[in-house]
C-alpha cells in the first residue's frame, strides 16, 4: 500500500503532489484578446510587455506572440488590478512631466538632454518634431532617488550633447531583444541601430542580411513620407557617435555568432553554401513573398518604411540557347543597293 502524504492547513487538506503543482498554463490569448482581459489599450498593452509587466509565450503557428489564461489570471488577481498596471506604463510628455515633477519644463528638457530621464517612446508630430515620452514611475524615482535635481542650478549637457536619442536606442534594443528566444530576431534587433554600410560589412552573406531585414522590427510609421521626415528619423533610429556606432557593431558580431550557432539563415536550394554543410531551404520565407533562388535585394538603411526595391528576376538554370541572327529582310530592315546587286549577280 503506498502512504500519500498530506499537507493540513487551516481550512483544507490537499495531496502534497497537488499542492505544489503549478495551475495549468490554459489557452493562449492573442494580443488584442489579452489587452481587452486586462483592460488596456494596444499602446499600453504592447508597452507592458516590451517593460516585461506581462509575460508573452511563442505561437506555436509562428505568429505574434501570445498570452497564456494563467498570466491573465495572475495580473487580474493583483489588489489594484487594472489600475496598477495603467499606472506601470503611464506616459508623459515634456509639460505634463515638469507638472508631475514641479518644475519648469525647461529645467525638465535639461534633464532628459543629459541623461538623467531615459525615454521609452517617441513620435513623430505634424511639425515633423520628436516628441519624447517617459513612463510617470520614473520621473517619481527620480525625484525620490536624486531631489537636488529638481532646484539649484540647471544641469547642463556634456559638451552640449542630446542623449536622448541614444539612450531610447539602447533602451529599445534592450526591450525588443527580451521579447524574444530566437537568436536571429534579437540580432535583428542590434543590427536595426546600424546603417546599411555598417551592415553591409559585418554580414558578408546577402542571405544573412535579407534575414535580418526580414525580422526587422516595426519603426513609427510617416504620413505623408518625404524625404526631411525619414532623414529626421534616421537620426533617431540609427547610431551616429563612433563609439555607440562600434559598441552596436560589436554587439552584432556576438549576436550573430549566437544566431548561426542555433541554425542557419535560409538559402535557397543549390546555393553552394548549401554545399559546405548548410542546410539549404525549399522556401525562403519573407514578408513580400520573394521566391526562392532570387538573389536578395541591396541592402536598404535600416529604418525606412517606404516599399521594397523588387529584386531582379532570376536566370534559368543551364546554358542558353543560340539563336541565328535574322538576316535584314527578316528583320524588316532596308536592304542596301550594294546587297541587292550581289544577290541579283548570285541568280
């Protein structure tokens, strides 16, 4: 006969077994249908995730990430359910910022140009101007943390330097990269703070560029696209100082490294470094449907939404075929005089 053993609380006796068991994970909620459970808009919810608030598993069909019933249920459960959670992602703006902190929202602007705020989402306006936001929980633990930064004499830049840019960058990679276990998507990530030339001469091979444009993530969209608003955007999504420029490369070369190491970018089939070892792919799959054996398009700057340069059509495998050249009757061509006196003397 096997004992079982019993745990006894106050108001129940359950197995052991059962009592330690973690609830079952339950069905997996898309995006929209978890943000609805949780009361969120698509911002917030999106925000809470990429902040690690809610906790995202992989689509078993290749899909957007989803969100287990359980992790609904946890976050639900909380006491200050739904309104902890709104507050955890609340963001600001330069004046409703300075309000939240009293003080002017010049002395604010100072304090998110030399680094003491950290943005966490930006935007384009109809000025075509960046317009910074910053989670409300931070500015509070800024205040709490350093209040001599809130009187006295105003911070000024280092050698009248913006970090803004550069710390949303390092804050967005950092974020985009914790969304996900695939190597190749968190390389992506690291490559999407880097130029086209830059890219261009980390990755060598075409195959492993078209990969990474393909998981490229998603960047604020321009209406309407013209080319002042997408060189004002470059500025903010691509590295520019030399010494952010080498730390993103350095950081690429590991993460790719870590990506092939977890498998091979796709090729198609008969590529010779498909030859050396290379598992070769049936079909490459890519957002525009690009079919396989077409060699990938150059590589375009990082960042840019407007639409894909088609890549040229590929030649048919095996030699050509030699066709006669028409003769210029053939072809439709006046005959020269001098050409028809010979044919008349060859009758």
């Amino acid at each position: 006969m096997t004992a079982v053993t019993t745990v006894t609380t106050k108001n129940a006796v359950a197995p052991a077994i059962a009592a330690g068991a973690a609830p079952p994970p339950g069905p997996r909620l898309a995006p929209g249908a978890a943000a609805r459970e949780l009361e969120l808009k698509r911002g917030e919810f999106e925000l809470a995730v990429q902040l690690g608030h809610i906790r995202t598993v992989p689509d078993p069909g290749g899909g957007q990430r989803r969100v287990t019933a359980r992790e609904v249920a946890r976050l639900r459960a909380a006491a200050d359910f739904p309104e902890g959670l709104r507050e955890r992602v609340r963001t600001v703006g330069t004046g409703e910022g300075a309000d939240l902190l009293g003080i002017a929202p010049g002395r604010f602007t100072k304090l998110a140009r030399t680094g003491r705020l950290t943005p966490v989402r930006c935007y384009l306006n109809r000025y075509r101007a960046v317009v910074w936001l910053y989670l409300a929980d931070e500015l509070v633990e800024l205040a709490l943390r350093e209040p001599e930064l809130l009187s006295g004499r105003h911070p000024e830049p280092d050698g009248g330097q913006d970090w803004r840019a550069r710390n949303w960058r390092g804050r967005r990679v950092a974020m985009l990269a914790r969304q996900t276990d695939d190597q190749w998507e968190q390389a992506a990530a690291v490559a999407s703070a880097l130029d086209s030339a830059h890219l261009a001469e980390i990755v060598r091979d075409p195959y492993e560029r078209a990969c990474l444009r393909r998981l490229q993530p998603e960047t604020f969209r321009i209406h309407p696209e013209s080319a002042i608003a997408q060189g004002i955007v470059d500025r903010v999504l691509l590295a520019e100082e030399p010494d952010e420029v080498e730390w993103y490369r350095l950081r690429l070369v590991e993460a790719l490294a870590d990506a092939r190491d977890q498998c091979p970018a796709p090729r198609p089939i008969g590529d010779p470094a498909a030859q050396r070892g290379i598992p070769a792919a049936v079909e490459p799959v890519t957002k525009r449907g690009a079919p396989a054996g077409v060699e990938p398009p150059a590589p375009r700057p990082l960042g840019r939404t407007g639409p894909r340069t088609a890549a040229p059509a590929a030649r048919p495998a095996g030699p050509e075929r030699t066709r006669r050249k028409p003769t210029p009757k053939e072809a439709g061509a006046p005959v020269p005089r001098s050409l028809l006196r010979r044919l008349r003397r060859e009758k």
